[in-house]
C-alpha cells in the first residue's frame, strides 16, 4: 500500500513538470517552423503579402531578388548612408539655425 501511494504521489509531480515540458516544445517547434518560413522570404526578396499573394508566380520572377546572400546582407547589414535624407536632415538644421538667428 505505501509502495502505490509513494508511487502515486511521484507521478502527481512530475505531471506540471511533464505539462511544461511537451508545452515548450511545441512552442519552439511552431517558433523554428515561423523563423524557417521568414528566412526563405528573405532569401527570395518577397514580403508575406506576396507570398500569399503569388504576386510573381505568373511572371517570370522576382525582378528585385538578387542572391540569397545578398538578399540576407541588405536585410541585416542595411546601408546607412542615404544622400537624400541626410540632405533633408542638414536643410531643416540650417532653417532652424537661420530662425534662431533671425531672433
């Protein structure tokens, strides 16, 4: 009788532990499933939308994919700088200077 009871009582705890268990691993099965499916987009250059979309399954490509490489740098690695923002950024430095002066 104690054996059952001993036997009972170490199964009632190692049931949450056991939950927790088969509960992340689903968890990282969808998760991994999610970061597989988001790398090939980045690969091919295409969005979600498109994907679901097929908006380039009747053409002949993606006219903006270039390598998977590439493509995995320009996502990662963005080029920082843009001429014409900072250009933009300078001007209105400029204006507001010109204004603090004028007053």
């Amino acid at each position: 009788m104690a054996k059952e009871r001993a036997t009972l009582t170490g199964f009632a705890e190692a049931v949450v532990p056991l939950f927790l268990i088969i509960f992340c691993l689903l968890a990282m099965v969808f998760t991994c499933g999610l970061l597989i499916y988001h790398i090939t987009l980045v690969c091919r250059n295409i969005t979600t939308k498109e994907e679901l979309k097929g908006t380039f399954r009747n053409q002949i490509g993606n006219p903006y994919r270039k390598s998977c490489g590439n493509n995995i740098k320009r996502v990662l690695c963005p080029r920082l700088s843009q001429p014409d923002l900072l250009k933009k950024i300078k001007m209105k430095i400029q204006q507001k200077e010109k204004a603090v002066k004028i007053l």
